[in-house]
C-alpha cells in the first residue's frame, strides 16, 4: 500500500507542475480520493461434515443431502443420515465497515477408495460477509454445501478441498 | 494547450495504471477446510442355509456342570468329560454384503433352544466370527468388497449342561443382525 500511495502522489505533482507552466493558465480542480484498507486475511476454522449417509434399497435418483450454511441438515427419505454433521468456518479480518466478497467454488469430493467416484457438492456461501470491526477479531462465515445421490452411487468416504478465496 | 492536456492524459494513464496494476485485496487461507462424507450401500444379511449344531451329547449321571462349545472357526466341538459328544456339528453361517472396507457389526443375542415336546430350554450364547484377528469383538467384520460377493460370518455357540438337564431334542432360531460400526 506505501508504493501505491508514492506513485498516485507523484502523480499528481506532474499534473501541477504543467499545469503552472503556461502563462494563460487555467484552473481546475481535481477531486482525489483514496481508500485505505486493512489487508485481509482469512483462516480455516472448522472443516464440512456431512457424516454418515447409508443409500436405501431399490432404484432411486436425484437425493440432495446438504446442510446448509444456517446448518441446516437435509437428508431425503431415500437416505439413512446418521452421525454429526457440521458447516466449514472461516474468519476473515481486514478493515471495519467494508464488505467482503467470498469466493467458494464447487468442491469435488473423491471417493477415497476409488479415485474414479468423484460427487460434485455444491456450495452455500453467504456470498458476502460485512466486517463489523478492524483488526484481529475479524468475523466468521459458514459454507454449506449439498450432493445429489443415487442408488448406483459408489459407496465409500469421499473427501474434498474447498478453493476458498476472499476480496474488497 | 495540446502539450497540456498530453500531458494530462499521460498524467491520468500512469493514475489509472497505477490504481488498476495495484496488487489485489483478495486473500486466500493457509490451510483450506475440507468436505467430508461417508456414503453406504444398503447392509444386508443372508442366511447361508447352514444351521448351528451341537449334534449329540450324553450326559452322566453323577453331578457336574460342564460346557460345550461349537467353535465359529471350524475346529471340534469341545466336550468336556463327563460328556460324551458325537455326530456331525457345524456352525451357522451367514452372508454379508455392504460397502467396500466398511467395519459391520453382527449382533447376535443369546438364543433359547426350547426341549421338543416341553420340558425344558437351554440358553445358547452365540459366537460370532470376526476377521479382524487377533484382536477385535466377536461379530466385528470388515467387509473386503462391494457389492454381490460379501464376506460369509460363521456363528457357533456354547450352552452349560449339568446332570438335571431333561435329555431330548432341543430347537431354536436365531435373531441376527447387522449394522455398519
């Protein structure tokens, strides 16, 4: 931030220093502005859980189980949820009263016993999130995220990286 | 004038690229969350149409408590003296299918083998297989594959005799279950 604000300083200085040149000269006014932030940052804090998720006997398709980013678990009557579930947390800090933008792109999970079994969870992001305050406290955000099961999918523990990236 | 606004415009281009090639705000964590999930084929359990049995047993006359056992994994029925043990014995046997490297649990509760005619019962405590040897809780399987083929669990028993047990045919069916651990 020091070399942005040096450069738009001598910047401006070549604009007054022509403009006091010529012997006719004219006056205008520019208006400058600047934002100064805080530099963001943001820390994992809790991991994505969709537990335990046994498929039902018969043919079936299209089951989303999810949970939310309120946490909210959603388990379809053609699935058998059972074990704890839990939302991913971050915590982003950087200057009070801005908005920040969350960027969380789809996670594709993979089957740990075959790499081959992959399922696409969709993510439920707040999309953005207001920092309330400057500094190390900072604020937390939930992802959520939900899969869509069918009878022929391949059983297993799947597991997946979220891409999570935060801006002003 | 044209010297002027040149100047201002090149003024105004270095401001815009300054502002424009300025590093980003965005911010990435050093260590991302990760998605979890474990998904299960549905559990079943089929009986391999092979029962538990303890063929014949003579008793003795003079008091003694003793205990026979039909071993899960095939080796004789243990007898002890003053007991007399003969006929063929086998265990029971049953299919499970599920999910690849999965642990099962397979519950198998006492059974009361009821005398043929009345009279009498005796009380059998199942003992389940595991293959997760040398250690591990009887019943305790972990499935090797997915889908048709399932891993067979091979239930014996035990029950106590004494002198006063009636002699006669003793029957009973199980009640097994399974469920993933």
């Amino acid at each position: 931030m020091r070399g942005l604000a040096t450069l738009w300083l001598s910047t401006v200085s070549v604009v007054a220093a022509v403009a006091a040149g010529p012997a006719h000269a004219a006056t205008s006014n520019v208006q400058v502005n600047a934002q100064v932030v805080k530099p963001l940052t943001v820390t994992w804090l809790q991991n994505l859980d969709l537990g335990t998720i046994a498929l039902g006997t018969g043919a079936f398709s299209g089951a989303v189980v999810g949970i939310s980013r309120a946490g909210v678990f959603t388990c379809p009557a053609a699935l058998v949820c059972t074990g704890p579930t839990a939302v991913a947390k971050y915590n982003v800090t950087g200057t009070n009263g801005t908005t920040v933008r969350i960027s969380a792109p789809n996670v594709t999970l993979v089957n740990q016993a075959d790499n081959t079994q992959t399922l696409i969870m969709v993510v439920d992001s707040p999309g953005t999130v207001s920092l309330p305050n400057s500094g190390n406290k900072g604020v937390d955000f939930p992802l959520g995220g939900r899969i869509t099961l069918s009878s022929t999918t391949a059983g297993g523990v799947y597991k997946g990286t979220f891409n999570v990236t935060v801006d002003y | 004038m044209r010297t002027l606004l040149r100047m201002t415009s090149v003024a105004a281009t270095v401001a815009a690229l300054a502002f424009t090639a300025a590093p980003a705000q965005a911010a990435t964590p050093t260590s991302q969350a990760t998605a979890n999930a474990r998904i299960l084929k549905p559990l079943s359990i089929t009986w391999n149409n092979t029962n538990l049995n303890f063929a014949d047993i003579v008793l003795d006359t003079n008091p003694f408590t003793a205990t026979v056992r039909v071993p899960f994994n095939g080796s004789p029925i243990v007898c002890p003296a003053p007991l007399t043990c003969s006929g063929t014995t086998s265990v029971a046997s049953y299919n499970v299918k599920g999910t690849n490297n999965q642990l099962v649990h397979v519950s198998t509760p006492n059974v009361t083998m009821n005398r043929v005619g009345g009279g009498g019962s005796i009380t059998v405590r199942l003992l389940a297989a595991n293959n997760l040897a040398p250690s591990g809780v009887a019943g305790d399987v972990l499935l090797p594959n997915s889908g048709n083929s399932g891993v067979d669990v091979a239930i014996g028993g035990e029950f106590d005799l004494t002198e006063a047990t009636p002699d006669g045919v003793y029957t009973g069916n199980f009640a097994v279950t399974a469920d993933y651990m």
